[in-house]
C-alpha cells in the first residue's frame, strides 16, 4: 500500500477539496498525487510566510532590526496616526500583535493601506494580544520597499525565488503597486513545497544559505499566545508569519481554503497541500496526522 493511499481515500471520502500533496523526507520527495490539473493556485495567507522569509532576510543585510518602530520607517503618517502606533515593532507586525483588534477590509483596495494601519485604533498596547490582521503583513513589504528601494516581489526575486528555481512568480499588488504580501502569491504545490524545505533545513535550499539558520530558529519558536482561537490547530501559537501545529516540534505556512505547507521536525519532513475546501479545511491537516505520518518513518 502507498503512502498517500490512506490520505487519497479520505479525502475523496470526506471530500476535503484537495487538488494535490506533495511529501519530502530525509532530502527528497516520497510522494506526491495530483486530484486535479497541476496549475499554480493562490496561496492565499501562505503567502504571509514568504514575506517573513524576507524579512529575515532584510535583517541578515543588515536593512532593519526586529525591534525597530514601524513608524521609524513612515515619518508621513506620523499626523495622522492613532496614539500608541509609534511603540509598534516589526516582530509585532510579524506575530500579529500591533494592538489592534479591527480590521476593514472593505477599504483595503479603496485607501491607502499603510494610512489604515496607521489610523486603526489601538485598543491595546502592542505585544500583548494575538488579532490576525492582512495589515500587518502588508506592512512588513512596505518597509522592505523603504529600505530596499525595491518591493517585496522584486527584493525577493534574486534573494528567495531564483534561488528555489521559482521562475516568473506572480504575487499581487494593491492598487498602487505594492505587493500585497499578505496573499495572492500563485505557485503550484511542489513549488510551495520548497519554502517548507527551506524551513526545514534551517534556511538553506540546495546548497544555498537563504536566510540565517537563527531567524528561522525565531520563526517557530518565538510564539505568541492564540489560545483565543477556536480549532485546536490555531490555539497552539502564532510564531512569525507561521502556526504551530497539534503535533510536537511541527508547524505551517497557512493559507485560506487549505493551503499548507507542513514543517515536521521530527520526521525531517515536509508534507505541502493546495486545496479548495470552504467548509473546514483544517480537516486536510487532521487527515495528514491520521493518515500520513503514521505510514512516515522517523
């Protein structure tokens, strides 16, 4: 019996909307099956952890510190920001916790985006609660762009994609042309799966050294409290731009829908998903728990 064969019955059973899985370990793909076309798809909020990627690699460049003030980046906005946003820093926009707890999507592509970040009501003193905010991650390519001279797709291009041979990625920008970093990054599944590799191998892809073995460290075990969120796969913890997994030593990209793509350290694995289930895409991970890892060696 396959390794997949357990997973490819549950979720036609179940009808968990799966387009295809890819499974890497111990230095190569084990397996892989396609349900449908092998086209690029939207990786919706997955995309949220390439841009930490290049972050910590703006950080290694020496173009930013974790602990610098976002506004130290946007002296534009300093009349009209809330009280309280000049103490937001760079790792709170990375585990979401700017202190605020609203967000408007309704104006995302009407309004200057950084403006609504800036003017959005602080309702608490940020680092102290988790509230999952697109703004955040927005923000994060902003200040890339500021320091960099170059957005977070054109940043990225030499630094991350051509390095994990994703040739001509498309991510999309709001409308004045910034990426958006919080989604509409679109790659097929063995693509995304080597953001997860790189994750796994403590930032190195192929011999390359992408982004410092310690801020990858940071990623998955800097968390911040998410025990507000109401699936056992979202209460474990948010670290940078990434969710802890139920499993031990095991955490994800994650993305609308059910994009995922699975670290497990203690398999030396990655097991990446791209789906379209709109009733509860977490059962693709609970079926990845029951159904793969038993049939993985450690």
């Amino acid at each position: 019996m396959g390794l997949l064969t357990d997973f490819r019955i549950t979720a036609q059973e179940k009808n968990l909307g799966v387009y295809g899985v890819h499974v890497y370990q111990n230095g190569r793909t084990i397996a892989e099956h396609r349900f449908r076309s092998n086209d690029r798809e939207n990786l919706y909020s997955a995309s949220k952890t390439f841009a930490s990627v290049g972050i910590g690699i703006a950080e290694s460049e020496q173009l930013i510190k974790l602990t610098d003030s976002v506004m130290e980046y946007f002296p534009e906005y300093k009349a009209v920001a809330f009280p309280g946003s000049e103490k937001i820093t760079i790792i709170n926009l990375l585990q979401m916790s700017s202190g605020h707890l609203l967000q408007d999507l309704s104006k995302y592509n009407t309004h200057d985006r950084a403006e609504l970040f800036f003017t959005t009501k602080m309702e608490t003193a940020p680092g102290l609660t988790f509230f999952y905010e697109d703004l955040c991650t927005y923000m994060l390519g902003r200040i890339v762009e500021k320091v960099s001279g170059k957005s977070m797709l054109e940043y990225l291009k030499p630094r991350l994609f051509d390095k994990l041979d994703i040739i001509n990625p498309m991510w999309h920008t709001c409308q004045n042309g910034h990426t958006s970093c919080a989604g509409g990054l679109y790659l097929t599944t063995e693509e995304f799966s080597r953001i997860g590799i790189t994750l796994l191998q403590s930032g190195v892809y192929k011999d390359h050294q992408i982004v410092p073995a310690d801020y990858i460290k940071r990623m998955h075990t800097n968390w911040v409290d998410t025990t507000s969120k109401n699936d056992p796969e979202t209460k474990g913890g948010y670290g940078y731009q990434v969710w802890k997994c139920t499993p031990p030593n095991t955490y994800r990209a994650d993305g609308m829908y059910g994009q995922f793509c699975v670290v497990l350290k203690d398999y030396d694995a990655v097991v990446t998903i791209t789906a379209h289930n709109e009733i509860e895409p977490k059962d693709i991970l609970r079926s990845i728990w029951s159904d793969i890892l038993p049939n993985l060696s450690i």
